[in-house]
C-alpha cells in the first residue's frame, strides 16, 4: 500500500441536458443521470446510486483484504445495500444505509470466525466510516455440506 495521503482525482463533463459522464485515468468513462425519484431516466447510474454502491463494494472489498489475512477461506460474498435518502431539518441528506451480506464458506468452514469477520468489515469500511449516515449489517453465513447440502447461519 502507498503512504497516506491518497488523492481520488476524477473528472465530471456535464452539459445542460443529457449524461454526465464521469472519468478517472485508465478507466473507461462511466455515464450518470439524475435518479428516477428526481425525475430523471432512472437507466443510469445516479450519485445516490454511486453512493450506496460504494459502500456495498467498499464492505466486499475490506472483506476480502481481512479474509485473505486471517486466511479465512471463503466462496462467495454478496452484498446487498439499501440507502435511505430523507428530509431532516430541511436538508436532504442519507440518513442509513443497511447491508445485507451473504457469505458463502467451505464445508470446513469456521462459521464463528467468519461472522466475526464479516462485522469487522463492517467496522472497518472506509467509506461507511466516513459518512454521517448509519450503516448497518446483517449477515448470513451459509456452509457447504456434502452433495450440495447447504446450512445458514
């Protein structure tokens, strides 16, 4: 990992009507719009949507960097996110985000260790920690058995 600080640079070209298109060096360009709910196309990535997504990825990834160095062996993670965007005070804002994470292990699997690892992600997120929303997790840990037999946590 490089020395802190890290710098993000990204660019967004907009004009009066149509996408914005976001760009980062060695990225393909990514195109936005204004949500459905601000009546916008909705067939887009929006920043609301950005948003929440960043903290879906940000969790899987903080995941995974954990995993690998506790040599948790694992199979599969998805993480679903719901962002809540509400009115309070007069201004718009997240409020709560709520993770729903679904971690598939081996069927020699340490259940325990990977819930524990699981919040640790959570914890850990950077992004999640560096908004005001409150972030919330619930996980479940499915281990494989013998003939494709599953058991969740």
């Amino acid at each position: 990992m490089q020395p802190f600080p890290h710098h993000y640079d990204v660019t967004a070209t907009g004009v009066p009507d149509g996408d914005v298109h976001l760009r980062v060096a060695d990225v393909p360009p990514l195109a936005t719009a204004t949500p459905r709910e601000f009546d916008g196309p909705g067939n887009r990535w929006s920043p609301e949507a950005l948003l929440v997504g960043a903290v879906a990825d940000c969790f899987v990834l903080t995941f995974r960097g954990l995993a690998r160095a506790a040599k948790l062996p694992w199979t599969s993670l998805e993480c679903a996110a719901t962002g809540t965007l509400d009115r309070q005070d007069g201004v718009t804002r997240f409020t709560h985000v709520r993770l729903r994470a679904d971690l598939g292990i081996p069927p020699d699997g340490d259940r325990e260790a990977a819930a524990r690892l699981l919040q640790r992600a959570e914890d850990r997120c950077l992004v999640s920690r560096s908004l005001t929303a409150a972030v919330h997790l619930e996980s479940t840990v499915t281990v494989g058995l013998r003939a494709g037999t599953v058991v969740t946590a």
